[in-house]
C-alpha cells in the first residue's frame, strides 16, 4: 500500500528562469559549465545588460563609420573645443571621487 501523498516525498522540479525575449541560457545549452558563472550568466539582468551594451556597441560602430566615411562632419559638429573637454573631464573625475568618498565614508561608519 503507497504511503499517504502528505508522507511521499515531493519530485523536484528545475527551477525555469524566465530570460529575456524568450533566450534560452548557457545552463539549458551546456550542463558543464561551472554552477556559479552559469547562475550568473542564466540571470535577467545580465542578459538585459548584455543586450544594451552589444547594442549601444553597435550604435558607436555604425556612427564611427558614417562620420569615417563623411569626412569626420558629426565629430566637428558634437565633440567640444579641447579646452571645454579638459574641464568637463576634470569636473566629473571631481564628481566621481566626492561621491566615491562620501559612499564609502557612509559604509564604513
């Protein structure tokens, strides 16, 4: 006689991770690869994250090429005097340390 079903032990069902646009991950692809980078690799946000960089890559690509191929017109009318690129680079370098010191003063007390 089969033991009551609150006494049976419950199957386990691999866990579906939902990617995005209907992707299927490395770990469906290739059981060998090492658990902890197929969990990285099999989640949402790096494979969004991926995506926006290959397609931002792509956007500078075809743009570096359209201004190669027009006699570099978009890089007069876009890029700064050198000077005002100075300043910009110095302020946000300025910005990025503040705020560096102040998330890790706010950490560490």
């Amino acid at each position: 006689r089969p033991p009551p079903a609150s006494d049976r032990p419950r199957a386990t069902v691999p866990r579906q991770r939902s990617l995005p646009f209907g992707m299927v991950g490395p770990c469906r692809a290739c059981p060998t690869i090492d658990r902890v980078f197929d969990d990285l690799v099999c989640t949402r946000s790096f494979l969004v994250s991926l995506l926006v960089a290959l397609s931002a890559g792509g956007a500078s690509a075809a743009l570096h090429e359209w201004d190669r191929r027009h006699a570099g017109e978009l890089g007069e009318l876009w890029v700064p005097d050198g000077t005002v690129f100075d300043v910009f680079i110095t302020f946000a370098g300025l910005v990025v340390a503040f705020r560096t010191t102040n998330a890790l003063n706010r950490y560490t007390e």
